[in-house]
C-alpha cells in the first residue's frame, strides 16, 4: 500500500484469455496512430487510428494488428476470419506433416571404413525410402575436432550418394563435439508415406466395423419348433400289390387274449 491507495490486481475474463494469442483488431487497437498497410500490401503510411478503423469499415474490412512492438504499431486491413481460417489451415496441415515424418539418427566415425560406410548408407537410403528424415552425425574424438572440414566432406560425401532418394535440409553444423546434418525426403516420397497411412487407417476402421457386424448374436429358432407349413401326419399310404393305394393307420394298438 503506497499513499493510502492499495494496487488493485485486474482479472482477465474468459474472452480475453482466447485473445491473448491473436492479434488485436478493430477497436480493440487503442493506439493515438498505427503505420497502415492497405490489403494488398500497399503502404498508406502512418495515420490516426481512427483514421484507419474508418477506411476499413469503408472497405468492410477488419483493422489486425500486425507488428505490435513497432512504433508506431503496423496495422494491416483484411479480412480476419478469413484470415484466421487460412492460418488455422496451414498450422494444422504442418503438424499434420510432422507427425507422419519420422526422424531417425545414424552415427558415423570420422574415420570410417568402407564396409561400415556402405553398411550406414544402406540404413540412411531405407529411412530416406520410407519417407522419414534422417539426422546424421558425425563423431568427432580426440584431435579430430581441429579437422572439422574432414567432417564435412564426409557428410557432403553421403548427400551425393544418396541424392536420388532426399536431398539436404538442415547444412552441416557443429553441434558441441560432433557435427550434424539433416536429410529429408523428396516431397513425393513424404507425401506417399502420409497417404499410405492415412489409408492404412481406412482400411483398419473398414475392417474393425465387418467384425463388430460380424459379432452381433443372431436370433435362433427354438429347436423343438416346427416350420409354420408343416402338418401333422395321420397316416401313412401303402402301396398295394395291385397298385391301389390303402390307408395303414399310423398306430396298431396288439392286445393279448
């Protein structure tokens, strides 16, 4: 408590927290002036920012803010859900495209013989194939460190040979005592993995919905149950030696004298 006054801490509601993350928009930009960015990227230059919320109604459009740490603060006009739509997209497509590419490491000596190299570069070209990226590194010991360009001849070495199935996304760099470099896949070879388990996944819903069918219990029919056109039989037709027909009763009663 300072002069008689105590410092009131100031809660934030639900709706500002889901904004906190976003950038601010129309009135909620409470700056004396913005530098204005027209929609197709055009500088207006800097104006008051009821200027600028005048424009973009005048365009029904939305005033984002853009740049906040800049003085003034950079504003843009667009259309913001269209815009928030299109980013929601490409964020969920990147992790989409994360989660179905692996990384996998491979270690190399820097003094590596040429069963062992080839032996490596088999696992590096089976990865690549498959559609993962692969981190390789190489292992630097001892005075080895002060010969980090060997190091990189290695790696470069190893791009080339397996170039026809991913090409370098991440350059040689030293990473501590050991030197590192990424290798992805070609787009193709990424995209066909991703569409391959998306449907491997098709098939395996298609599959566990035939068995659940499969295990609904069937109802029987009672096994003392008789078929509905079925008629008692009374009796029994013989044949007779001349060919006539004679009604034999299906039952005898035998009675002893």
């Amino acid at each position: 408590m300072h002069g008689g006054l105590s410092r009131v801490r100031r809660t934030t509601t639900a709706s500002e927290e889901q904004h906190i993350s976003e950038p601010r928009i129309n009135d909620r930009i409470r700056v004396p002036e913005v530098r204005l960015v027209g929609p197709n990227g055009e500088q207006v230059g800097i104006v008051r920012v009821e200027d600028a919320l005048r424009l973009a109604q005048e365009a029904d459009l939305d005033l984002v803010e853009v740049a906040p740490t800049a003085r003034p603060p950079v504003c843009k006009l667009m259309d913001f859900g269209k815009f928030k739509y299109e980013s929601d997209m490409k964020a969920r497509e990147a992790r989409k495209n994360q989660a179905n590419t692996i990384l996998k490491e491979i270690r190399f000596r820097l003094k590596i013989d040429p069963h062992d190299y080839a032996t490596k570069k088999g696992h590096v070209e089976r990865f690549l194939s498959a559609g993962d990226k692969v981190k390789v590194m190489i292992m630097f010991r001892g005075r080895e460190q002060s010969r980090p360009e060997m190091g990189q001849r290695l790696l470069q070495r190893l791009a080339e040979d397996v170039a026809e199935l991913g090409s370098v996304e991440s350059l040689p760099r030293l990473d501590g005592r050991n030197m590192v470099m990424v290798i992805g896949p070609h787009k193709k070879k990424a995209e066909a993995k991703a569409e391959n388990k998306r449907r491997k996944e098709e098939e395996d819903a298609a599959k566990a919905s035939v068995s659940a069918q499969d295990a609904e219990p069937v109802d029987a029919a009672p096994a003392d149950a008789a078929p509905a056109d079925a008629q008692p039989v009374e009796a029994e037709q013989a044949a007779t030696p001349e060919g006539g027909n004679e009604t034999v009763p299906a039952a005898q009663e035998t009675t002893s004298a």
